[in-house]
C-alpha cells in the first residue's frame, strides 16, 4: 500500500504511513518513501558516501538510505511508527536539501507574513520558544526543519515536538504521538489550523539561542552570522559549494541574532523578552 502527500510544493509518494504530513492526491510523484531490506549499514549515525547518498541510523535501528530523489528504509522489528517518526527529521532534511533548499536544525513561527527563526543545539528550547510565541498570537511555521529556498521558509505539518510541561494547555492539541527512547520523554503534538501558517512565507531575523545568566539580543556581523549558519545547517560537507551559497545569501539578507537567555528565568519572562524584541522590529 502506499501513501500519498505534499510537502514543500513536491509530491510525495510513500510506502510508510506518515500521519504527521498533508495528504494530496496526485498522478506523478516528485520523491519517493521505499521500504527495502538490503540497505548498507552506515559507519556512524549520519554517513555521507562518496557519491552524495547518506546513510542514516535512528534510535531504534532502523536504516535510512537518502538519495536525490528517494528515501530507503530498513525497518527494524517492525519499528514502523518509530521509522515514521524518525523519517521527518534528518531523512527529509536532507532530501530536501538535496533539491535547493537549505535545511537549518530549528523551529520557526510567523506573524505579518514574515517569519522568525529559532535555531541552536538540541535541548536548547527552540520548540519551547515558539509554544509560548503561539500563545501570543504568532503561527507556526516549521518544527525541527527549518526550510528555505530563495529567502522564505516552507510549512510541511501542523505538529510541534515538545515536552508536556512546556506544553501551553491553551493551544489544546487535536492529536498527540509518544516518541520513544526519547532523552526528554517529548511527544508530538498536532495543533489546530488556526494556529498553522501552512504559506511560504518571507525570511525576516534568525535567533541563534544561547544560555547565560545575563539577557541579551545582539545583532550579528553577516560573516559572524555565516558561521553559526554552517553550524547548524544540513550539508554534504565542509566544502559542500551549494550549500556554502545558499548560507551566505541568508547571512547577508536576513537579520541575525544571538540570543542569550537567563538560565534562571522562566519560559515566559524569556519568550516575553523575544516577543518585545520582534513586535519592535514589525
């Protein structure tokens, strides 16, 4: 059997079921979902081969195989919920950063058609940020994958990765996925429509998020801005050109920030802090 859904503008056809993507009839697919047994073991987590296919292994030992145009998967022990879930992080960044776009690791909201990005390390509360944004009125526009082409990010679910304690119960979920072997026991959780920007939308400020035990936003340097963006971004490797382009035009044309919160202070007093700064830009 297989699926069919949108995503980014391509069609996708798929022999796993996705519940987290938008279904869409179509006749011809764009990419491709295959479950195969013979898939090569990678060498380490993310293994980039010498012909630009990447290899990858999840938390719970089933394999990815990602070429240009499809994704491979070894299921493991009939993992297939947990290969689902698996596929729309690293597997789709970067079959997506195989086709133009440049996928940064973040989340991003939305609000006058621009869009805010919120990009750093794992557990950094990237997620935790746009919760509490949503809370005040801005949209969700992407979770984990922050994608862009040509200066805007693209919408591809209606579902945010958190914990249930930052889980701001106003938002009221319509649909929830427990997420196994996760280190910060987070789920999947599905928001109403009226909470989604589901358009591409304009690229306007990028927050790279930092702890410290003093608050501040500073606005960073085009050449500063490129290196955090090489340190966040998927890519084939260091010299990888394209990607080296695509990084630069964001570095020189989106404004960039660090944004250094206090480890002692609340989500809110921090979200709030972010708000203030992007309500003042609008």
């Amino acid at each position: 059997m297989s699926y069919k859904y949108h995503i980014c503008g391509f069609n996708l056809l798929s022999q796993l079921r996705l519940p987290i993507l938008r279904k869409k009839d179509f006749e011809k697919p764009d990419f491709e979902i295959i479950i195969k047994d013979d898939i090569q073991i990678a060498n380490k987590t993310i293994d980039i081969l010498e012909g630009g296919d990447v290899l990858f292994n999840d938390l719970h030992q089933n394999m990815f195989k990602i070429s240009y145009q499809k994704i491979y998967i070894s299921i493991k022990d009939n993992k297939y919920k947990e290969a689902a879930n698996s596929v729309l992080g690293v597997p789709l960044g970067y079959l997506l950063q195989n086709n133009d776009f440049q996928v940064l690791h973040g989340s991003a909201v939305t609000e006058n058609n621009l869009g805010y990005a919120f990009i750093g390390k794992s557990g950094i509360g990237k997620s935790s940020i746009a919760l509490s944004l949503i809370n005040k009125g801005f949209k969700l526009l992407t979770e984990d994958l922050c994608i862009i082409k040509d200066m805007h990010m693209y919408n591809f679910s209606n579902w945010i990765k958190s914990n249930e304690n930052n889980l701001v119960e106003t938002l009221k979920p319509i649909e929830r996925i427990n997420l196994k072997k996760d280190s910060r026991q987070r789920s999947l959780y599905k928001l109403e429509s009226k909470y989604i920007n589901n358009k591409k939308t304009k690229l306007k400020a990028i927050y790279f998020l930092d702890s410290s035990k003093k608050r501040n936003i500073k606005k960073l340097s085009p050449s500063d801005s490129f290196k955090y963006l090489f340190t966040y971004a998927y890519r084939k490797s260091d010299k990888d050109a394209l990607s080296l382009v695509k990084l630069s035009k964001i570095s020189e044309q989106a404004d960039c920030f660090i944004y250094s919160r206090d480890t002692e202070k609340s989500l809110e007093d921090n979200s709030r802090f972010i708000f203030d700064h992007i309500v003042k830009s609008l």
